[in-house]
C-alpha cells in the first residue's frame, strides 16, 4: 500500500513516465485489485506503442472480464505489429470461438497451421469447423491428416465415416466403419 502511495504521487509529478504505470499495475495486481491493475496497464500500453506483451496481457485480462471487443481490438494491434504471434492468433481464437464466428475462426485457425503445420488440435477443429460450415471435402482431408498421427481418435474416424456415408462414398465409409468396429 505504501508503494501504492508513493508510485501514485511519483505519476502526480511525472505524467509521461510509463514505467510508473507498469509498476502500478503490478502492484495494484499484487493487491488483489484487478480493474485499478488493469486502469494503469490501459495507460502504459497506450503510451508504448512497442509493448506486445503488455497488450497480451490486457487482452487476456479482458477476455476473462467478458470485454471481448477491447480484447479483440488489442489482439488486433499485436498482430498488426507482429502477423505472427502465435499468442495472439490463439487467443483471438478463443474470443471467436466464443462468439460463434466461425469464418473469422477458420481464418485464424488456418494462420495458426500455417505457422505450425503439427498442431493436432488445430488440424482436428479445422476440420469439425468444415464439417459444420458445409465443406465435407475439406473437412474429410483435414480429418485423414489427423488420422494418420492419431490412428485410434474414434471421434475424427466418426466424422470420416458419417462424411463418407452422405457423399455415398461406400468403400470409405466401410473402411472407417471397420476401424470404428476396432477401436470400440
């Protein structure tokens, strides 16, 4: 509390320092009180253009608050400086994700792959995302990738075999229905 004090009348007599302010939203956080934390976070990222991670985690914070847009709109501006932060492109997932845009979803989730190709997680809800916007071809694709590094997912061969039965693909729908067989 005494720093608390102190910093505040340091940022009375120096309102261009935003090292102050870093170090208020520190120890205001220190203290358990999260909105004045994240009042002199605002403040200090707003002053430095440069911080990245700062705006990270400010997003966060506002994406816990349920302040999706600010949350958003800060990802936007590390992304605008940096198109690969792959920080930011999950979060930015998440917030849409959230609100159930699923073609700004499958935008960010193709520049996370883009960025690691491995990710199976990505791969996976790329694909049930194609699966439910009506791309089975994609989604078909994207779910025999998966497939091959995770041979027993029974989920990922589901979808395989129900997209296969509606394309009146029989000979793959028999094959994911015998591995399904297998696997249960």
């Amino acid at each position: 509390e005494k720093a608390i004090s102190r910093y505040l009348n340091a940022a009375e007599l120096d309102r261009d320092d935003v090292n102050l302010y870093y170090n208020l939203s520190f120890l205001y956080e220190e203290t358990g009180q999260k909105d004045k934390a994240d009042q002199f976070l605002r403040r200090a990222v707003g002053m430095k253009a440069e911080d990245l991670e700062g705006r990270l985690r400010l997003s966060e914070r506002m994406i816990d608050k349920g302040e999706l847009k600010e949350a958003e709109r800060l990802l936007a501006e590390v992304l605008d400086m940096k198109p690969d932060a792959l920080e930011a492109l999950t979060l930015l997932a998440g917030i849409h994700q959230k609100t159930g845009n699923k073609g700004a979803l499958k935008d960010v989730y193709g520049k996370i792959l883009a960025l690691d190709p491995q990710n199976e997680t990505v791969i996976f809800n790329l694909a049930v995302l194609e699966y439910e916007t009506g791309n089975p071809e994609a989604a078909a694709a994207r779910f025999e990738r998966f497939v091959k590094t995770r041979p027993k997912d029974t989920e990922a061969h589901s979808f395989l075999f129900d997209i296969y039965r509606k394309e009146k693909r029989y000979d793959l729908a028999y094959r994911e229905a015998r591995i399904l067989v297998e696997l249960t």
